[in-house]
C-alpha cells in the first residue's frame, strides 16, 4: 500500500538573534576590527580636512576677487571725483548705473543727509552704519517682477563735505556658487567616507578570514590532524609568510612525532628479544635449583643480556643529550687533530687484530670549540663501525682544513652503504643488515650526526672507491 504522507524538506535553520549579535560581538572585539576601524576614522578624518580645505579655497577665492573688483572700480571712480568733482563723479555713477557693466555692480552717490544723487539703488540700506571699509548688506531686486532680497558686499568712501560713495556687487551668484560647492563636497564627502567603510570591512573581513584560516587549521592539528596545513594565497604577503613558517613547524613537529613513535616501534622491537633471553636465563635458573654451574651460567649470561640493554639505554641517552643543545657549550678550544690522534692510538691494536692498517694523516693546529668528550665518542662510533663491517684493508683517518672549516674524515674500504640508504643510516636503531646479527644496537651514527650537529657542523657519507668515507666538518675557532 502505497503511504498518502507527503515529505516535506526540512527548514533551513535561521540564526537566532541572539547568535547573531555574538557574533557581532566577538567581530568587535577583534583586531581586525579595531584595525579597521582606525583605518576609517583616519581616512574620515583625512578626507574631512581635505574637502574643509576645498571649500574654504574655493569659496575665499570667490571673495578675494568680488574685493578686488570692487576695489579697482571704486579707485577709478575717487580718481574721477578727484579730477572732475562731485557733478562729473554723479554723472559717471549715473552712466555706469544705467549701462549693461552695472547689471552685477552697485553703486550710489549720496550727499551727507542720505540722499541719494547717483546709483541704482534706491537709498542707504537699513542698517549700515556710514564709515569707510567693506559693508555687508541686502539689495532688492525684481525677479519675474517681484522683489527678491540679494547678498551684496561693498565698499564706502566719505568725500569732502560728507558726500558718501558706495560701491558693491551682487553676490548672490557668488552665494549659490558656495552653496553649491558646498553641496557637491557634501556628497563627495559622503561617498569617499562610504567607499572608506566599505574598503575597512573588505580589510576587516580579508584579516579575519586569512587569521581563521590559521585558526581552523591549528584546530584540526590540535584535534590530531597532524598532516593539515595553513593554505596559501599565493600573494607572497606576511601572512603567506606566516603560513609558509607554520607549515613548516607543523612539518618538523610531524616528523618529530613520527620519529618518536618510531623510536618507540624501535625500542619495543630491539629490546624485546634481550629481555625475553634475560627472562629465559632467569626462568632457567629457577628450574634448575641443585645446579651451581647451569646457575651461574644464567646469572652470568643474565649479566650479559643486562648490559647490551644498559648499553642501548645510555646510548639514547646519550643521544638526547647530543640533540637537547641549540648551539654547543663556548667551551676553550682544542685541536681537533689530538682527538684524532688519542682515538687511533686507542683502536689501533683492535685493528692490527682485525687485519686493518690504521693511518692518522693530521695538520697540526686545527682547532675548533667544543665537547672534546663527545667528539672522541662519535670518533670512536665512526672506527667501531669501520671495523665491524668492512673486511680489513687500509682504514684512514685524516685531520685538515678546507674554506676556513675543521674537516675530519674516516674512509675504509670495505663494502660501503648504498646511495639510497646514506641518509637513514642516521637514523636510530637502523641497521642495513639483514640478518641483524652483529653485535650492535644501531644507534652509533644517530650519536654521530647529533654530535655533529650540536657543534654546528655537517656530516655527509660519500664513495671511497671502493669503502665509505665520512666527512664531518666544523666551524673554526677564532682563538
């Protein structure tokens, strides 16, 4: 039977106001924010000042020259009354007055009672008081026959016998000039102040989503994700630049993390077997109660399994010793050569024994700064494999400099290590063979390059042609 109910899809949950003000909360609270809050105010405040600055410009150059022309007619008008009089000075007003040049112009002659003789404006304006300088006043004009009160701006003269001569211009075009100014800088105000709000939340934004990115990155990681990195833009900015050094934090700290717990793969592997025959030897013992001998075989065999573990332990230790220090102790210098030359006279009757002819070729005076303790031992685990692993033959060791650097190298001739695998060799509890069974824990070139490395120094494995070669190199001391 076929159902009648109709399915209908779930509603997409809204935010609730409340998450959406959080929200807005936490945007405010942010850096980013704040950042680009200051980018507006400075930008507001720029482009404030810049537009004050118009105006005030636009609107004191309108006047200076309304003044000036004012004050070039009224100089020829004083020159005209100085040379002609008061009746040739009342009929030059008369004519300008009546004349197309005076449409914007102002002028009116009175005589010391007020009256006017001249001009096209029907008397004195109220309120302005009689004395030289510039005036301020309102004119009537007819607009479509109707009276229209206008801005004027002038300047009065006081003749001899209290005649009076003003002077003015209609400044109302010059008024709706400014006001247009005005206007037009409003709005350009208002849009550049727009497209400064709109540029700080595109900055806001752009900062928020680069720092989220690393936010949820670092989550993931936290939450085991170790593989997860920041993601680039590819603009090459700081904050690809911060990425690019997280990334490879999170890179080391991955490798790190792996190779510990390799390490711990590598211990749980190499340590199984000695304990299990130290195990067994004990059992061994207790079994076999009434036999002095087979007993003190055990213990004695015990003893033995006892101190490859004690010797694997305190190589690690040794190790992590070696790989704790950033930059090596600024110990007093030694010669790099008399190390040399103690680590040869120690293993060379081991040597003789095994069929090898050990040779010391030194400089004299190569000194370097360092653990002269430690850089024995990683002689000494660098001769011990030489030893173990090739089949006799000349084993070399050479002390010189080279480019201001402290070179030490030991080359046999004995089977060598592939190219492929000179790298991992470094590496702890590696052992090429395959059968594992020379003695040895594989930790001896993991103290060497750990040496190495603390006392600033490069180590690298090349073809000896045939045999290996070791090359470790130093800094020099100055002293």
């Amino acid at each position: 039977m076929v159902s009648d109910k109709i399915h209908l899809p779930a509603a997409r949950s809204l935010p609730s106001p409340r998450r959406f003000f959080e929200r807005q909360r936490r945007l405010v609270r942010t850096h980013a924010f704040r950042l680009a809050a200051l980018y507006f105010l400075v930008f507001a405040a720029s482009v404030l000042g810049v537009l004050c600055f118009v105006y005030w410009t636009s609107a004191d150059f309108v006047e200076r020259q309304t003044e000036a022309t004012i004050d070039t007619d009224i100089t020829g008008l004083a020159e005209q009354y100085a040379q002609r009089g008061l009746s040739g000075l009342v009929q030059i007003v008369a004519a300008r007055s009546a004349g197309d040049s005076g449409e914007a112009m102002l002028y009116l002659v009175t005589d010391p009672d007020g009256r006017p003789l001249a001009g096209n404006i029907s008397g004195w304006p109220l309120g302005v008081p009689a004395g030289n300088g510039w005036l301020s006043f309102t004119v009537e004009v007819r607009v479509q026959r109707k009276p229209v009160s206008h801005p004027a701006r002038g300047s009065m003269i006081i003749m001899p016998g209290g005649y009076r001569l003003l002077v003015g211009r209609d400044i109302s075009d010059a008024a709706a000039f400014r006001d247009r100014v005005k206007l037009t800088l409003l709005w350009s105000g208002m849009v550049a102040l727009g497209v400064g709000l709109l540029g700080g939340a595109a900055m806001s934004r752009n900062l928020l989503r680069r720092v989220e990115l690393v936010n949820r990155t670092s989550e993931r990681v936290m939450a085991g994700n170790l593989s997860d990195r920041v993601p680039l833009d590819g603009t090459g900015d700081e904050f690809d630049l911060l990425a690019v050094n997280l990334n490879r934090m999170l890179d080391q700290i991955e490798r790190l993390m792996t190779a510990m717990r390799e390490v711990t793969d590598d211990v749980a592997h190499d340590l199984k077997t000695p304990l299990s025959r130290l195990r067994a030897r004990l059992e061994l013992a207790l079994i076999e109660p009434g036999d002095a001998g087979a007993q003190s075989e055990a213990i004695r065999v015990a003893i033995d399994e006892a101190d490859r573990l004690l010797v694997t332990f305190n190589a690690l230790l040794r190790i992590a010793e070696a790989e704790a220090g950033a930059v090596v102790d600024m110990a007093a210098p030694f010669d790099l050569a008399e190390v040399a030359r103690a680590a040869v006279e120690l293993y060379e009757p081991v040597a003789e024994e095994k069929g090898f002819v050990l040779t010391l070729t030194a400089e004299p005076q190569v000194d370097i700064r360092g653990d002269r303790h430690l850089l024995s031992q990683a002689l000494a685990n660098l001769l011990d494999n030489a030893i173990k692993y090739a089949d006799g033959g000349a084993l070399e060791v050479r002390v010189f400099r080279a480019d201001a650097r402290a070179v030490l190298e030991v080359a046999d001739h004995g089977p060598g290590i592939p190219q492929n695998n000179r790298e991992i060799v470094f590496d702890r509890f590696v052992r090429l063979e395959p059968s594992r069974s020379t003695p040895g824990n594989g930790l001896g070139l993991s103290l060497v390059r750990a040496v190495v490395h603390r006392h600033l120094g490069t180590i690298a494995l090349a073809d000896n042609h045939p045999g290996l070669r070791a090359r470790l190199e130093f800094p020099m001391s100055c002293v």
